[in-house]
C-alpha cells in the first residue's frame, strides 16, 4: 500500500472534481485526484465507433452556461452551432406526420392555447423559485408531495398538452416518468436553465457543441495536474475526524486535510466510511435515483434530412424515440442523427434482443425522417445503465417528498468531507455548467476552510487510521 500526504483529496474525475482540484492547485494546495474508471471524464465521454467520432456523454453548451464557457475559453476549445436551418417534425398521438418551425408544436389550436397557457404558468411558478434553494420556497412541501403528472392533470383536462409539457422535464430531462418526481423538482429543472421557456426552445437548450467533443474539458485539466490524477482507483474506505481524512483503494492511502467526493450521490454509498456518515446524510441518499435514457447515434453517407429541407429536429411523446436532432460532427460531409428512448420506453426494448431494439429504435426514427433512416452505416446506443460508476443518466433527482426534506443537506459538510457533482447544482444542475460551479465554489470552501495554509506542510496522521 503505497501512501501519499497531500492537502486534498479529491475523489472523482470528472468535470467538477478536476475543476475544484485545479482551484485548489492554483490557490497552492497540493492536490490528488482518485478515479475509479481508467478514464477521466464521468459522464463525459467523446469516442471512436467503427470510425464515427460520437459523443457518448454530455455535449451540449447553453447560452446561458457562463461557467462552462469560462473554462472552455480558458482550454483553448471552439464551438460550432447545431444544425437547425429547415423545418422540426412533431407526431401526433395518430401518427400524423406534421412539419414546423418555432417552439410550440403543430397541435389543435385548443391545445396549443394550453400549452402557452401552462408554459406562462410555469414560467410564473420558475421564477418564484431559487434555484439553489427551492426548497425555500413557500410552497416547496406542498409542491414536493404532488407528482409532476398529477399537478398537469390539477391544470388541464387536454392530454395532448399534458403529454407535451411533460415531455420537456420528464423524457427530455429527468429521464424518469413524470408520475415518478415531484413538481417542486419540475420546477428546479426549469430554474436551472433561466425558465421552462429555455427548455421548450431546443435552439437554446441545445445551442452549441464543443469541436472535438466536450469531453476534452475534463481531458485537458487532468493534463495540467499530470501524475496527480490516478485512475483504476475505486475508492473502497473513508477513514475520517475533524482532523482530516484517510482514503484508501485498493493499492493507495492518501492522507489529507480535506476530501472532496465529486461523484454522483447515488454512488456514495458504494464506499465504506468510518465512522458512518451521519443518519441525514444516510437517509437523503436512500431518496436519490438516477433517471434512465438510451442515446442513440445513427450514421448516414449523408445527412440526407438535410435535401428534405428538414432540421433534423423531432419531437413526439408518442413515439419511442420521443426526441431526436442533427448530429453531425463540425467538418464531417456524413450525417448523424441522435435520438433519446427514456424511462418506461427504455425498460421496454431493453427487454429485447439487441437486433429486435436496434430495429424498433430505427422504425421509429423512419416516422421522422423516412425510410433512409433504417439503415444507418454506424449505429450505437449510449447505455449509461450499465456503466458501475454511473448506472444512470443523467442525473440523480429525489421521489416525491425527498427535495424538501432533504435538499438543503446535499452539499452540507460531513466534518473534512465535501460534495461536489452536477447533481447537486441549481444553476446548471445536471449539467456540465452545474458540475463547473459546484467545483468552483467547493474548491473555495475548502481553501477558506484550510485558511491559506501552504503547500506541503505536513498532515498529521488520522489516530484511528
């Protein structure tokens, strides 16, 4: 077992724990970072598959996403716009195929009236809303205990128009049922983004992508850290008092000041502390699941939606691809379509041969863009279910009730333990920008917390180590 000293420990190599452990390197604090996986990058992950360059992970950057964008211009990255000139498609509950431009989608004019009119509701009720605290809102339990369905079917008997709003938070975002997650966290999803206006406007949601893949975030600050960043290393025990932390693997003991667990919440239970960690944080992390959602890369010789005068963009909350966008990579002459299957519609075809899904999932993207798109040259599924250090995507949200009880506990500090992940972010949450700002302002706690205490000095040893 080999042992390394250093200030802090940070427990994860994502986006938000090598954002937090660079502050912390330039504050002047000695830093390691631990990964479980052989990678760095967590939910971020740009690959190469039969010679198509997908993005497995997060790709997208939001107007909206300062956070992001300070990094990505502090790494030297470019942007490129998504591909939207031409017309979005929409599939009604019928299967009538209708074109159209603009946000709201071509529904009967009683059901957009609704639509519009839930959207300004919502938008009311977001604004009211602190994003890094809802749950100080002043109805925030009596939010928490109606599920996101249920608060639909309380404003609108029209079920198209419910189908429809929900999709944007539970297909499109939460990758959980609507029934399934509360109302109040409906509203923080929306807070995140400005307004529920930004999440119904995939032209701002889903503005731009990184050239090279996003993924090169958490790439390029683990190269500043070098050969403090070790990967293979499944954190397997938490030795920790007020003095400081002991985090073991299987061949590392780190001893350290502080530790920062930038992992998904869920996944803090899979290490072993001693002593427990406190029943509240216990308790909180019983109420956390992971959302579910198949990304599914098609690639085409072309992007032959293009010659249709089509954007690539679909939506339907009927069809099992509920939503789907041009792809292509900046520079590629070939085409690429992603779509989304989320919860109860993933569980479905995973019940499936993989053949049978594959051509179910492609039937479905023909109903948006015709029979060419059956027969893609490259086709892969992003199945973050099976990945062991995530099992989800893409992101934790709480059940009914778990937000006002136990949100404001998500962050707090267990003695010289910190949390850090896009899952505990308001701005951001669930977001690359989100896990950004987490780091920043844990990295800040910590250094405030260790009071400027140089590099180097030494750390005294854990008595129960």
């Amino acid at each position: 077992m080999n042992r390394i000293d250093r200030d802090v420990v940070v427990v994860g190599a994502g986006a938000s724990g090598l954002t937090a452990a660079t502050d912390l390197v330039a504050a002047g604090y000695s830093v390691t970072v631990l990964e479980a996986r052989e990678r760095v990058g967590g939910r971020l992950k740009t690959d190469d598959i039969d010679g198509a360059i997908l993005e497995i992970g997060g790709q997208w950057v939001s107007p909206d996403q300062d956070a992001l964008k300070a990094t990505l211009n502090d790494l030297g990255l470019e942007t490129y716009k998504r591909y939207r000139d031409g017309d979005s498609v929409y599939i009604a509950k019928d299967g009538h195929l209708t074109r159209f431009t603009g946000e709201i989608f071509p529904v009967k004019p009683e059901t957009e009236r609704e639509m519009v009119r839930l959207i300004e509701q919502l938008d009311a009720l977001v604004a009211e809303v602190d994003p890094e605290q809802p749950w100080a809102h002043p109805r925030a339990v009596e939010l928490d205990r109606v599920s996101f369905a249920r608060w639909l079917e309380e404003q609108t008997d029209d079920q198209e128009a419910r189908d429809n709003i929900g999709l944007f938070i539970a297909g499109a975002m939460l990758t959980k049922p609507a029934h399934a997650f509360s109302a109040l966290q409906a509203l923080l999803m929306a807070a995140s983004a400005g307004s529920f206006s930004n999440l119904v406007d995939a032209d701002f949601i889903l503005d731009e992508r990184v050239v090279g893949g996003l993924q090169q975030v958490p790439i390029l600050l683990a190269e500043r850290l070098g050969d403090e960043v070790h990967l293979n290393q499944p954190v397997r025990t938490v030795r920790w008092d007020e003095q400081g932390v002991v985090v073991i693997t299987e061949d590392l003991e780190v001893h350290a000041k502080r530790a920062i667990l930038a992992v998904p919440p869920t996944l803090i239970t899979r290490i072993g502390f001693e002593p427990p960690l406190p029943r509240r944080q216990q308790q909180l992390h019983q109420h956390l699941s992971m959302g579910f959602v198949i990304k599914v890369h098609a690639v085409y010789e072309t992007p032959f939606w293009r010659e249709d005068g089509l954007s690539g963009t679909a939506f339907s909350p009927y069809e099992l691809v509920h939503e789907a966008y041009d792809n292509t990579n900046h520079g590629d002459t070939r085409g690429t379509l992603v779509g989304f299957v989320s919860d109860e519609a993933a569980d479905r075809v995973f019940a499936l041969s993989a053949e049978e899904r594959r051509q179910q999932i492609l039937t479905s993207l023909s109903h948006y863009y015709g029979e060419r798109a059956l027969n893609p040259v490259v086709y892969y599924e992003s199945d973050w279910g099976v990945e062991d250090w995530t099992r989800g995507a893409y992101a934790a949200s709480f059940d009914l009730g778990g937000l006002a009880r136990y949100g404001a506990d998500l962050r707090a500090p267990v003695g010289p333990i910190r949390f850090s992940s896009s899952d505990l972010a308001g701005h951001g949450y669930q977001h690359v920008d989100g896990a950004i700002r987490v780091g920043h302002a844990t990295a800040a706690a910590v250094s405030n917390e260790l009071g400027g205490r140089p590099a180097g000095q030494t750390v005294p040893t854990l008595e129960h180590a």
